[in-house]
C-alpha cells in the first residue's frame, strides 16, 4: 500500500505527541548522504540513553527518494548499523 499526500507525516507527529514521545524527523532525499541517515540514527539514539527512559521515536520520511535504501534497509528491518546491533 503506497500512500502519498495524505498526511502521514502529520500522523506521526500527532501519534508521538499523544504518547508523549520525543519525535526526531530526517527528510530523506536525494542530497542526504549515508553519513547524514548514520548520523540521525546515532543522535537518535543518544538522546534516548540520555533521556532517562523517555520514548524516542526516528522517523525518515521520503525513503524511497534516498540513494542508500540499503542502509535504511538495515536500520529498519535488521535493526542494524553498520553491523552493530540498535534499539
């Protein structure tokens, strides 16, 4: 199912604020570098070990315009950066 315009972004957003979660977006286009996605997932990540156990939720919006599907494929599927094992 591809959905396009209707508002996932705005979902997400209200979605994270109803649960109280600190939503971190990364727009996700054709300039992004693999360093930029690594660079999201690992502040992302900091924030969550620092945040005293509140809820960070990363969301890459625009994937499927990204020359590194490869790399999203691993963070999001395998759970996975660079071989080391994320949250």
């Amino acid at each position: 199912l591809l959905l396009v315009g209707c508002g996932k972004t705005s979902l997400i957003q209200f979605l994270s604020a109803a649960m109280r979660a600190e939503l971190q977006v990364l727009n996700v286009h054709a300039g992004r570098t693999a360093d930029d996605i690594t660079g999201f997932v690992e502040h992302c990540e900091a924030l969550a070990e620092e945040g005293g156990g509140a809820e960070v939720w990363a969301f890459m919006d625009e994937i499927n315009t990204c020359n590194h599907l490869s790399l999203i494929n691993d963070i999001i599927c395998h759970r996975r950066l660079h071989g080391r094992a994320i949250h």
